[in-house]
C-alpha cells in the first residue's frame, strides 16, 4: 500500500493492514487535515494465482514510470474477474490426496491411504454443506473433523487389521492450520503484534474446533468399545522412499488447494520432498530431535521459497506454504486428543505441547530460510542492502 501510494505521488501516506480492517491515511500537507479511508475485511478466501496476480500489479506499479491509473484498475478488475483454477470437485479430491498421503507418512499402507482419502472429502463435502447453510467457519471445522475420526472407530470395531489411528491422522492433516499459525507467529517476529496475536486467536478457535468433532466421535468410538490404541502407530517404520513420495503427493494436493499457478505447482512439490528428505536424514539418521530437525528442513524451505521467489520476482508464500505441508504435526495432535478422550491427561497435555512446539518451529524456521536469503545472498533482483528495511528497536524489557 506505501508502494503503490509513493508511486502515484502521495507521500505524506500511513496505511494500516491488520487482520479485519484495511486503511490508510493521507495528509496533503503539514497544516491540513489528514483523509483516511477504510474497509471493513468480512469474508477471507484463499486464491495464491490472484496473490501472484497482485504481486506482479504492485510491482508494476512501482517499478514503471508510465503505468497509469486508469491502467492500474483495468488490471485489478480483471485479477477479480479471473475465476479459480482448480473447480470445488478437484480441491475436494486434493483434499482426500492430502489426508491419504499423511496417512502414509505416519506409517499408514494403500488400505489406509484410500480410508483417510474417503474420511476426508466425506469431511469437505460437509463442512462446505455447513458453510452453504451460513455456519461460521468454526462448526464447519467441528463437520469436517468427525468423518475421518468416524472411519477410523468403524475400522476398529469391525477388527479390520487396518491402523485406524492413522487413517485418524490423515484426515486431521487436511485440517490443522497450520499455514495460519505460521503466518501468525511469521507476524509477530516481524513486529505485527496485532494482526499475529488475531491470527493465534483464530487458531486456537479452529483447533477447538477440531478437537470437539474429533473427541466427540472419539468418544463414542470408546463407549463402543473401539479399540483405539495409539500405541500401535507410534511403531516407528523407516520407509524413506515411500514417505518421500508421500511427503511430495502432500505438497501437491496442498498447492491444489491454495489455488496455486500451475507453473509454481513443481517447484513448491519439490521444496516439499526437499523438506521431508532433510528431516528425515536428521530425525532418523543423526538421531536428532524432532523440534530442532523440524527447524531446519523448515529453514531450508523458507530459503528455497525466497530465492526461487526473488529469481522469478513473485511472491514467496506459493513456494512456501505447500512445501511445510508434510511437517505439521498431525500424529501428535491426534494422540493428544485421543490422550483426553480417554481420560488420560498425563499423556495427552504432552503430546499437544509437542504439536505446539513443532507448530511454532516450522514458523521460525520458514521466518529464519527468508530472513537469511533476504539479508546474506546475493539474489536477482533482490535487496542485499541490509539497511533498505530498519527493524524496530530493542525495548530493553520496558
């Protein structure tokens, strides 16, 4: 916004973006009366081809001396009028591909792929059912959680022999928010208190959420007797070629789902594979722990993500987003809730701080990859002056 307003001539500009309002302020001079106008943000999609469209309309903008106004409109009038490239079919199987492959990560088999698949479209098939009758988004997250956590029960109770926590996993991985709760913490490290601490307290909401669907099947599941032991998928099985194969699937679905280009779509598939391959070769070679592995395939990604945004001069967060797909931690959520289902509070309150510090690595890690790309390499068409973007000052505690 300070771009695009320095570039048509307006200095004397503030713009506010936080999460829910969006303005800015102009003061013609030092003895007039500032105009301000605001909008009001009600409703919030996800389309990452209309981001990369915006992108490169900024970008423009301030890079061209001869972009016109009226030209500038004619561009975002058509970004608006531009439809989404995948229809609501193909990110409805995108989802189900998500959960299968997770599913997989976690020690799942093709069985289990296609149960978590089903579970979770059956999942998006109603939470889309909820949001068309005007459901907020919290009971559509409730909708959504409670087919996965369904199948995986009658799985158990019919002795299948299939591993129904991880068709349980599958389908939570669809759900978690994670790209919200890096963006979230990305905010707070860059200094944007108020818009970091509406997007943890969105989270948090959607995470509730998720655990009252879960644990309400959950529970029913252990009233039926269902023998859900966790136990059994916490069996560590080192299958790297399968689980790279199943961490890149993840990161498709999820570029299918953030509605990416589909030049972006291989990159962002890729950096996926990259990140599980180097957590991998920490987490199971060099024994190291999971928090720190997580932290550094998740650095890397943020550095790919930057240079590969700086070489095409795009935004970051399509080759960013998809690719700590296969990082969230899913397990780790599920057994803390299915930990409280059963009563057992000693094993579930550590599980859920796990998922929470592996939530909060990710960000850091992401925020660390771009971070050093921005201010150490040398990028086309990038800023290697440090000094081009001030950080705010310490506060020294006060």
């Amino acid at each position: 916004m300070l771009g695009v307003a320095h570039a048509y001539g307006l200095d004397r500009c503030e713009p506010t973006v936080t999460f829910t309002l969006l303005s800015v302020s102009y003061q013609p001079s030092l003895v007039d009366d500032p105009v301000t106008a605001s909008r009001t943000v009600r409703r919030r999609g996800t389309d990452y081809t209309r981001l990369s469209a915006v992108f490169r309309l900024v970008d423009d903008i301030t890079s061209r001396d001869d972009f016109t106004l009226e030209e500038a409109y004619r561009r975002l009038a058509e970004i608006r009028r531009n439809r989404h490239p995948y229809p609501g079919w193909a990110l409805t199987v995108a989802g189900g591909g998500l959960a299968g492959a997770a599913s997989m990560l976690v020690g799942g088999d093709w069985p289990v792929f296609f149960a978590a698949a089903l579970g979770a479209m059956l999942g998006d098939r109603l939470a889309w059912l909820a949001s068309g009758r005007g459901l907020p988004e919290f009971y559509q997250f409730v909708a959504a959680a409670m087919p996965p956590a369904a199948i995986g029960v009658a799985l158990s109770l019919a002795n299948s022999g299939l591993q129904a926590s991880a068709v349980i996993t599958g389908g939570l991985f669809a759900l978690i928010p994670g790209r919200a709760l890096v963006a979230g913490v990305q905010d707070g490290l860059t200094g944007y208190y108020i818009t970091a601490a509406a997007r943890l307290l969105e989270v948090g909401y959607l995470i509730v959420g998720i655990v009252c669907g879960v644990l309400t099947v959950l529970y029913g599941g252990l009233q039926l007797d269902a023998k859900l032991n966790p136990e059994a998928a916490l069996r560590h099985v080192e299958r790297p070629y399968i689980q790279i194969l199943a961490a890149m699937v993840l990161a498709l679905t999820f570029c299918i789902l953030l509605q990416q280009e589909r030049h972006t779509v291989l990159f962002a598939t890729l950096n996926g594979g990259v990140a599980w391959v180097v957590y991998g070769a920490l987490a199971d070679t060099a024994n190291v722990p999971p928090v720190a592995a997580t932290t550094v395939a998740a650095g890397l990604v943020g550095l790919f993500g930057q240079l590969l945004s700086r070489y095409r001069y795009a935004s970051a967060l399509p080759y960013v987003t998809a690719a700590i797909g296969p990082l969230l931690p899913g397990s780790a959520t599920y057994f803390g809730l299915l930990a409280l289902a059963q009563g057992n509070l000693d094993r579930g309150i550590p599980h859920l701080t796990q998922a929470a510090a592996l939530a909060l690595a990710i960000a850091i890690g992401v925020n660390l990859g771009g971070e050093a790309a921005r201010l150490f390499l040398k990028i086309p068409g990038g800023d290697t002056d440090p000094s081009g973007r001030r950080a705010a000052k310490r506060t020294r505690g006060f």
